[in-house]
C-alpha cells in the first residue's frame, strides 16, 4: 500500500482549486483518501503519508498550496474533535455507510467542525416601493423612506422613553383605572440605553465602514528580515490597521466580528507611518517567507475586515527528498523563485558540516551529494534569494537522512548424506556489523529462473530470531525434501528482513541450483 500522489492531487486537490479561505462540504473517505478494509497499521502509515503530504505541498503562494493549508486546519480541528477515533478502522468505516444515501446515491455529508460558519447576512431593507400602493401600504412606504433617509436620527427620547408599567388604581367612586407608572432609571442607565440603540448592527456596520484596499511592495532585506512597504488611500489612514500571518484569515472581506476574535489572528503590524499625496503608507519589516496581511478598521468593539493581500520573500524550499545511494545520500529539493544559491548543512561524525551548491551546479548533478553518509543524522537546506537590491536567507528546511543498509552475505553447502529420505543444506550468512532479531527465510524455486521474492517460491523453512555478530559466520541447518526427477533444476534462495534495510548477496549460481 502506497500513497498516490498523482492521484490525490488530481482527484482531491484539484477540484478544490478556488475555495479560498474555506473548504466546501465533503465527506472524509473522500478528502483522506482512506479505504474502509484497512487495517490499523495501514490506516496510521497512510494517516501519516497524508499528512506529510499535506506539509510538503503546503509551502508557497499558488492554490493548490491555499488548499494544503486549509486541509490542515480541518485535519488538526477534526483531531481535538475525534481523536483517537481517526485512528480506529471502524469509526471509518461508519462514515462510508453514513455518506451512502438511499436509491445506491452518495449524500456528501458535513465534517463535523471542519467549515467555519459564515455570518449570516440578512437582506438589505428596501429601497423602492410600488407608488400605486394604496392605503396603508402608502404609510408603510412613507416610514421606510425616512428611516432610510437618516437611519441614525432616532429621536432621543423615543428611543430611552422607559416602558411604562399600568396599575389598577381605585377612583373614589370605587372604580379602577389603569394608570400609567414609569419605573425608576438611574441617569447612567439611561444613557447607557441610549448609546446601546444609536449603535449600528453587523450588516449596518459592515455597510458603512470598508477598510481600503492594501499595496504591498518589497523595499529591502537584512539577514533574514525585509523590509515592506504597505500602502492604501489617506481617507483611512488613521483608523487603518494591519494584521499579518502565514495563513489565510477565516473570515471573508467584509466580515464583522468582536476586537477580541481578531487579535487573536496573527500579529500586528507596526512600522513607521507616512501620509504624502493622498496615500498612507507604513514600513515595516518583517521576518522571510510568505505573509497575508488583512486590513481593518475598528469601531467602538467590534472590528470590520477588508481584504487581504499577499507577498512572498526568501521562501524556503519545497519537496525536500534524501535518497540513499550505497554509502551517498542524494538530496532534492524544488527551487522557490529568484533564489540562486543554496547553503546545505548535515550532521557528520566529526560534527556538522556545510557546503554551498549553485542552482546551475544542483542541475548539472541531478541534487546535491552527500559522501560517505554512514551514520544516520539530519541534513538542512536554506537558499538566498533576492529582495529588491538585497539577497535575504530563507528559513532551513530539515530531513532525515536514510539509515545506510548493511552488507549481509550467505553461502549454501550441501550434506552429501541422506538422513532419513532428506537431504540437507548448511546456510552460513555473515554481517560487517551486528544485527539483531533477523527473520530468515529460505525458499524453494519450480520454475525456470530464481524466485525474485520469497511470495515466489515454496519455503523451506523460516527462522525468527536470528542475531548475527559482525565478522562472524552464522550457521542454519535446511532440510530439503526428496524432489521428484525432472530436466529443469530447483533453485534454493534467502531472503532477509529485520529492523534495519540490508543488502543481501547470494553465493555462485552453481551452489543455488537443485538437480
């Protein structure tokens, strides 16, 4: 069971190209690509190839990455959600029969907590009424049109007249009659109503204030900060504020909501401010890599925000990959834009070593290559990249490099004596270094070339357990059964496996073949 990149991307990725800032309804078989048969072990090592993936495509400014980031926010508030039960094959399985609709259809079905609710908006009161409308209906417009004409002119004391409150009082005849009683109000109280219906509602708030529209440009860098400019009209340059992050905010331009949910998005941004020929400007510098940066403008406690711009500088690299080649490991990565050279860094035994690789060099070599990588440790890749006039260092990148597979070899010797109605065959395997609990497995191959694999052959006999001492011979004894007499030979191969990859090598062809 491998992960399918290609297929993922094409089938999964793809169609979400254009839901920025939110991913559509959809089942989870669907979006985790998971089979409801699999078992735990495949479950977690395709959990966690998934996830992977999702951090390595995550990285830059084009769609398909908005959509990593958006899988990921859904994923980790799936987890705080679900839990361990992400982990349990059955708990898949009730969301493929839950996703199955009546009549064979699939339904798609909402993931719990994984798409932020927009706010509602409500319609717009209207602007026009019928001039025909008779009767009351004509009042009814001549009302609406004055409110709409100056929907903040509430008269004052219409709007804190306190509610009246009717008693039974009796006249002196004996009879009753409702009499109205105000109830008592402090001055602060009232003033405190007052303020409460002369306050403007979400949508009408939302109507009134728009936050400009940002221009970002790059002016410098400075090890691994830039320097930015960040520009909008003067009419909103004292109420403008800027909010910045490496992930899109979830709310829509537009959108208002409490002072409190918006500073907890992101950082603000600070700078100098400049006002000069009816433009506002701010400088600020900011560490490398991609930023949103989302304007707002707020209004007593509320916050209304505008539309987010986004600018990328000295990105790190993308798809780092460590390959082993014997005892060299082989290291790729994708090139961010407008980078030249790359600094790469990995632990060796004399300590950490660097080197530098040009974008021509990386090309003419296919990757940079890492000598003698025997022991195992963590090689990190940065590349400079320029800022306008400047060059800045992106943020490294880290991978593990692969354990080195150790040579292991084998001999087979026949005893010429039957024992039995059997004859049997001596295996002596041999390590350069020491390995423990080794499975050995010695098979049995009918057909006209050697078995490839150990699913290719009958086994002869299987040993759990082994440990071998470096330099030294291991022997194991293998039975091998009477043969019936035919013209084509038996083959006799090993296979190993263990904890550790390891390279085996066979003995002469001579010694393999059965006859």
């Amino acid at each position: 069971m491998a992960f399918d990149a290609e297929r993922y991307d094409r089938e999964v990725i793809k169609p979400l190209r254009g839901r920025h800032g939110r991913l559509p309804v959809g089942d989870l078989i669907l979006r985790y690509a998971v089979e409801p048969d699999w078992t735990v072990d495949q479950l977690a090592v395709h959990l966690k190839q998934l996830r992977q993936f999702w951090q390595d495509r995550a990285v830059g400014p084009d769609s398909r990455a908005e959509i990593c980031r958006l899988l990921i926010r859904a994923d980790e508030e799936l987890s705080r959600n679900v839990g361990d039960l992400m982990s349990d094959p059955a708990w898949w399985q009730d969301q493929a029969t839950a996703t199955q609709g009546g009549g064979g259809r699939t339904t798609r079905i909402r993931p719990p907590n994984l798409v932020r609710a927009e706010p509602t908006r409500h319609a717009e009161p209207p602007t026009e009424v019928p001039d025909d409308a008779p009767g009351w209906r004509a009042e009814a417009r001549e009302f609406i049109r004055a409110r709409l004409d100056d929907s903040g002119a509430v008269d004052a004391r219409e709007s804190t007249r306190p509610v009246a409150r009717r008693s039974r009082v009796a006249k002196s005849g004996g009879s009753a009659e409702d009499v109205p009683q105000v109830p008592n109000e402090t001055s602060d109280a009232a003033a405190a109503r007052r303020q409460a219906d002369q306050r403007p509602n979400s949508d009408e708030l939302a109507r009134l204030v728009q936050p400009a529209e940002l221009t970002i440009e790059a002016l410098g860098a400075r090890d691994d900060s830039c320097q930015v400019r960040v520009s909008w009209p003067a009419t909103d340059a004292e109420r403008l504020r800027i909010r910045w992050a490496e992930t899109p905010p979830p709310w829509a331009s537009g959108s208002v909501l409490p002072v409190a949910t918006l500073m907890a998005f992101g950082t603000e941004l600070g700078g100098t401010r400049q006002v000069h020929d009816g433009e506002a400007a701010l400088l600020a510098e900011v560490p490398v890599g991609y930023h949103l940066y989302v304007p707002y403008v707020v209004e007593r406690d509320q916050a209304v925000v505008g539309r987010f711009v986004a600018l990328g500088l000295a990105e790190p690299v993308r798809r780092l990959r460590a390959e082993r080649r014997g005892d060299d490991v082989i290291v790729t990565w994708v090139w961010p834009e407008g980078s030249r050279l790359a600094i790469v860094e990995w632990t060796a035994p004399g300590g950490v070593r660097q080197d530098q690789i040009t974008r021509a060099g990386y090309a003419g070599s296919n990757g940079f290559r890492i000598p003698a990588a025997l022991d195992p440790g963590v090689v990190r890749v940065s590349v400079l990249t320029a800022v306008a006039a400047d060059e800045a260092c992106s943020r490294g990148r880290e991978v593990e490099l692969p354990p080195r597979s150790i040579p292991v070899s084998y001999t087979l010797t026949r005893h010429r004596l039957w024992r039995f109605g059997r004859r049997d065959l001596a295996v002596r395997l041999r390590a350069e270094t020491d390995l423990a609990d080794l499975v050995v497995t010695v098979v049995l191959g009918t057909d006209l070339a050697m078995p490839p694999s150990a699913a290719h052959g009958t086994v002869l006999v299987e040993h759990e357990g082994v440990d071998l001492v470096a330099h030294q011979a291991r022997e194991l004894t293998i039975p091998v059964p009477v043969l019936p007499r035919r013209q084509d030979p038996y083959w006799v191969r090993c296979f190993l496996r263990g904890p550790v990859p390891t390279v085996l090598t066979g003995p002469p062809v001579e010694s393999m073949r059965l006859t």
